[in-house]
C-alpha cells in the first residue's frame, strides 16, 4: 500500500505532508528493494542502477555520476561493466540497493532482501544496509520474518500478527516490556519460555507443582488465584548451586555460550548459560531465575501483567 500497488481500504498514508493514498506509484517519491533482486539480466550493473533515472529522461551526465557515487558507497565501483550473472548473491542485492539509492526518494521500501542469502552473508548485508541508512539518513520500511534483522537493524519496531499491530516502539522496550504473549514469544533468540499456572501463597506454582519466584512488588492479591503464564528468557536462569533442581536434557555449544533444554520438576525449560559450564546429557544441576526479569501474563487474555 505505501508502495501504491495495494489499494487502500481505510485510512491514509502520508509521505511528509503529502497525502499519497491515492497517487499512483510512479509519483509518490519511493524506492523499493526486492527479495528476489529483479535485476535485468541483459544490463550491466550502472545499466541496471540508472535504468530508472533513464526512463525519466535525466541528464546523461547526471546519471553517470549518480550512479558512480552509489557504486562507491555500496563498495561496487569495480563492478560496474559486469552481468548480474558475473556476481555473488550479495552483491547482486547491493545493486538492488544502488538502483533505489540513486533515486533520492523520500522513502525506502525493503521487502525481506536478505531471505535469499546464506546466513554469513545475511550478517554482511545486515551491517552494510544499517550503515547505509546511518549515512544516508532516509526513513527505511522493512519487512522481515527475521527477528534478529528487526532487532538489530531497527530504530522502531512495528510486530504485525493476523493483520494486526500488536505493539509498536524500540527494540529494547518490545525485549523488556513486550505487550502480550505473541510479542514475547517472537522477540528474543531462543524464545522465551512459557509455563501456565496459577500464584498461590505468595509464589508461582505451575500446573505441575514447580514453585518459582516472583517479581518484587507484583500485586499478588489482585491476580492470585487466576490462570497466568509465568514468562522468562533463557539469558535470565542461571546455573548455581541452592537453586530448582534440574537435569540437562538438549545441550548445545557454540563456545561462547551454552544452550541447554531442561527438565525443572516436570516443566522443560530452555537455557542460555554464558559462563562455560561442563554439562551433558543426563546431568543434574541446579538453576535459579531472576525475579526482576520475569514477565507473567494473563492466560485468558495473552496481555503482559
């Protein structure tokens, strides 16, 4: 709809002052970068880039130099004569980019560019199109299944869900304070864990009778009694003696942190452990869980307490 190739049914959308609902695409002054590339496989890559600035009759000489100082900026001043055939998946987006780029538009419109790109090349091109925006300042739409890419690369979040906004702000609040279950569930690398129970005498007990703290200051007497869903991330359970006894099932190592599936009185539990802790299959430790860091829901309803 922004892009104007979707009517719309309600509402407007404005671009700056200008009311664009009902402008045809060509004159609302945006530039939109799509996942499969859709480069011309005949033209080379500033044949590509200024192909646009061509059909509106430019300047020869303003296109060629257009074109070179986007060429610069994405780092394929080099491969400007080549076929899109000739490049990488990755470079192959960056012309995609440059097309857009050297239009000057008021808006940048991204429709999932990275889901193409083996995972190395999804980090690369993360950094790269941050850095774009960070130098070239122009309000970017991003669409992205890709938590992480919303994550990192975002300064505000929209998280849509059945055609819904569920909540809207920057990534660091929808971490912290997500709005209901959906949101929790979908920010966050792994998941939030999830246990439905009830508080009774002053702690969470969960379905299967596991007890677990909650946080200071939580209104107890006006939600005791009620189904909850008690919500903690994986990064906020650590490993230390005196804790909920568990034993390790899943134990996966990436070296620089441990993920590890448990079972606490009955509730499998996902961990993220930082320190490197020497657990395998089978093994019994023991966990606590940060209070201050725990989430709890309404069951009926979905929204954060």
């Amino acid at each position: 709809m922004i892009a104007g190739l979707e009517e719309v049914s309600d509402g407007e959308i404005r671009i700056g002052r200008r009311e664009v609902s009902n402008l045809p695409a060509r004159d609302r002054d945006i530039a939109m970068v799509f996942q499969n590339y859709a480069l011309y496989p005949h033209m080379t890559v500033a044949e590509n880039m200024g192909f646009a600035l061509k059909l509106k009759k430019a300047n020869p000489s303003d296109i060629v130099a257009k074109v070179q100082k986007a060429a610069a900026i994405l780092g394929l001043g080099s491969l400007v004569d080549r076929l899109p055939r000739q490049l990488s998946g990755g470079q192959r987006q960056r012309v995609a980019m440059g097309r857009a780029l050297v239009r000057d538009p008021q808006v940048f419109l991204f429709d999932e560019p990275l889901s193409n790109l083996d995972a190395k090349l999804r980090v690369q091109m993360r950094g790269e199109i941050k850095s774009l925006h960070q130098r070239v300042g122009t309000t970017t739409i991003y669409v992205t299944h890709d938590q992480v890419e919303a994550m990192t690369m975002a300064d505000k979040i929209v998280v849509l869900h059945g055609g819904l906004i569920e909540q809207v702000g920057a990534p660091l609040d929808l971490y912290d304070r997500p709005a209901n279950l959906f949101v929790a569930g979908f920010v966050g690398s792994p998941s939030m864990n999830f246990i439905e129970g009830r508080i009774e005498e002053g702690v969470f007990r969960s379905d299967k009778g596991l007890m677990l703290p909650l946080p200071e200051g939580f209104p107890i007497a006006r939600h005791g009694g009620r189904p909850l869903v008690y919500g903690i991330r994986p990064e906020h359970i650590r490993a230390t003696a005196g804790g909920l006894p568990a034993r390790v099932g899943m134990v996966e190592g990436t070296g620089a942190e441990i993920y590890a599936s448990l079972d606490c009185g009955g509730e499998e539990i996902s961990c993220l452990f930082r320190e490197r802790l020497n657990i395998r299959f089978g093994d019994k430790i023991e966990v606590a869980i940060d209070p201050s860091c725990v989430h709890l829901f309404d069951k009926a309803s979905g929204k954060r307490l």
